[in-house]
C-alpha cells in the first residue's frame, strides 16, 4: 500500500510548476557552495582583451544549474515518465563534462566539435528521435532518414554552439535560455507531451536563481561557463529535435496551421541569427568561424555603453518581436511558408540591421552615436533601491564568499 503523494493526483500544470520551485530552491541552495569552491580551486574566467570583466569571475555557475535541473528531475520520476529523458540526460552529463574541461584548460575547437557531434550522434540513436517532420513547409511533411540524421546533428551542434556565443554578458545567456524554455515548455504542454513541458519549467527554474547572482550579484557573481552553457544548448537542441520527431508531430497545433518548425526558429531567433552573422563575416573576413572577435551583437552593444542588463532586456524583447511576427501572421491565416519566411526576415533585419548600425557608431561619431552614447549612459543603472536590496538577498552575507 503507497502512501499518499500530492504529486500523483495533482494536475499536470501543478506538478510542473511544484518541480519548478524544487529546481529554484535547489540551485539557490547549492549556488553558495559551488561558488566557493571556485573561488578557493581558482576555477575563474580571468580578463583578456576580448572579454568584458576586469577581474577574474568564477565560472561554474552551469555546474550548479546542472545540479538543479537533476535534483527536479529526480522528483520528476516520481510524477511523469522519466525514461524518455534518460538519453538527454546522459548527453547533459557528457556536455557537463567537456565544457568543465574547456573552461579549465581550454580544449581546441576541433576536439569540442568532435565531442559535440559525437554526444549528437549519442542522443539521437538513443531517444530515438531526430528532425523528420516540416509539418508542410514548401508541401513536405517528412523528410527522409539519412537527411532528418544530417539535419538533426547539425542542429545539436549549431544550437549548442549558439547558446555558448552568446554566454557575453551578465544575465543575457540565462535570460534567453528562460525565455526560449519558456516559451517551449508552453508549447510542449498544450501539445500533452508533459515529460519535456516539465524539463522546460525544471530548466527555467534552475536559471532563474543563476541570473539572479549573475545579474545582481556583487560578492556572488559567477559566469555559467563553457559547462553551463553547453548544457544548456543541449537541452533546448534536444527540445528542437523531439519538437520536430514524427512520434510527436502536435495534433493540437497541426488542425490550427500553426507551423511548428516557424515557431521554433522565431523562439530561438537572436542566437541562431547572431552565430550566423558572426560566422559569415569572419569567413569573408578569411578567418575561421571559430576564431573569437568582438562582433557579437551585446560586443556592439558595450562598445557604444550600454550596460549588461540593457543589452539583457534587448535581445530578449527582439526575441519577444520575431516572436510576435510569427503569430501576427499565424493569426492573420498566413500559409505555413509565409509563416517560415516572415520569422526569417524579421530576424535577419533586427539582428543584422542592428549590428550594421552600432558598427557604423562604433566607426563614425556622428549624431546617431552621440545619441546612442547619451542613452547608453541612462542604462547604468546605482546600486541603491529596489537594486541594492536584490543585491544583499542574492550576495547574503560576503564575509562567506571571501572566507
């Protein structure tokens, strides 16, 4: 005879809201701890001349993110089907793993992209599951399996690659991993597949206590690092691919024409246009696509002055536009196709568009950069108020940090 468990009879939105809050309150507990041990192991991010922080910062932040999203998972095994998530989480640990490593002593672009595809390869075989449903882009419904096998790699490792190179500034990976998260948890839910809804909000809920210190933190700062972010990419490339596997295919959303594919891409807009833009240009520059530079959209962004939380809030309310353009043109009846190109331009214009005028900015001092200046000065914003009192809730007491 079992006993009574609240977790059993309640309904799947309660259930995954309560692993929500196990993920927050485990991550913020442990937080404190991993952050010391990084401090006292010298697990730091020290600065360079193409990285933004004067002095060296902590970088396991992704390991107690990680920590979080396991213990929700934990609790997650009592309440739903916790088998179909195994694969991810082998691949999450695999990419904890690399990333830890490469945030220590720095592993080649070749070795990282070999591990990329190989845990790619791994979690694909493993779930069974790959990118094999356009739900009717340009007629096609499936596509065939030596295809969706090249398509669902290159996307593992692209959106894993993604997320990392956007790791730039305080809070903006961690805000745009929630936001993305978020987005498709709410997706996965109304389309009744509860197992990925719940690692979604298990995810958001273990970013949220990240950003928090990330953001407002002035003793408890850490950087996710290589680790995190990779982790991260992981989760949501495994989203995209089951997102688009033909056991899954949303029936809710295929009678509404509302295009799954378009809407993955619109989410995950800013990243995938950004790596793209930065990519390209380095290539037609003669360099490698992999050499680092400061030609990131939140690069342009500090080279005019705007603070972190600024350029934060940015990205996330372009992605909130790409975002709004697919529905408007959902809604409006627009075919599956218009739905695809509308989300590509719309990104393509605020991302390029926007890094071409900061660039022209950062290059010639006209009116438009002085206004742009006087207006990134604004964004700076005191550590006093509402600001100050986040601080000392996230910070705690400081004497522990420097103990």
């Amino acid at each position: 005879m079992t006993g009574f468990n609240f977790m059993n009879i309640a309904p799947p939105k309660w259930r995954i809201l309560i692993l929500l809050v196990i993920s927050f309150i485990s991550t913020w507990l442990v937080f404190k701890h991993i952050l010391k041990i990084a401090l006292q192991k010298n697990i730091v991010d020290n600065p360079d001349a193409r990285k933004l922080q004067k002095t060296p910062v902590p970088v396991l932040g992704g390991v107690a993110v990680f920590f979080g999203i396991v213990v929700g998972l934990g609790f997650f095994k009592t309440t739903l089907n916790y088998t179909t998530l195994f694969p991810l989480v082998s691949a999450m640990i695999m990419m904890l793993y690399v990333g830890t490593i490469d945030d220590i002593v720095d592993l080649s672009p070749m070795t990282r992209m070999l591990m990329e595809v190989l845990v790619g390869v791994l979690f694909i075989f493993g779930s069974k599951s790959s990118i094999v449903y356009l739900d009717h882009l340009w007629g096609v419904e499936f596509i065939p399996d030596w295809l969706s096998m090249i398509i669902s790699i290159i996307a593992f490792v692209g959106l894993i690659n993604a997320i990392n190179m956007i790791d730039g500034v305080d809070g903006l990976s961690s805000a745009l991993g929630i936001t993305i998260c978020s987005f498709f948890g709410v997706v996965f839910f109304l389309g009744h597949q509860y197992s990925y809804a719940a690692l979604a909000a298990i995810t958001v809920g273990a970013l949220l206590p990240f950003f928090l210190h990330n953001v407002f933190g002035l003793h408890s700062k850490m950087f996710l690092g290589d680790g995190g972010s990779m982790v991260l990419g992981t989760i949501i490339a495994a989203m995209v691919i089951t997102m688009h596997n033909k056991e899954v295919m949303f029936p809710v959303f295929k009678e509404i024409d509302f295009n799954i594919p378009a809407f993955a891409i619109a989410v995950l807009s800013m990243p995938i246009a950004d790596t793209l833009r930065v990519m390209v240009m380095r290539m037609i520059g003669g360099k490698s696509p992999f050499k680092p530079d400061k030609t990131h959209l939140h690069h342009r962004f500090i080279a005019l002055g705007f603070s972190h939380i600024a350029i934060t809030l940015t990205e996330v309310i372009f992605t909130l536009l790409v975002v709004g353009a697919f529905t408007l043109v959902w809604t409006l009846g627009g075919s599956d196709d218009l739905q695809l190109y509308v989300v590509i331009a719309t990104a393509a214009l605020i991302n390029f568009g926007t890094s071409a005028i900061l660039a022209k900015c950062q290059s010639k001092d006209g009116a438009l950069a002085h206004k742009l200046k006087n207006f990134a000065k604004i964004t700076h914003i005191d550590r006093k108020g509402i600001w100050l009192t986040i601080q000392k809730i996230v910070d705690g007491k400081s004497e522990f940090y420097k103990s």
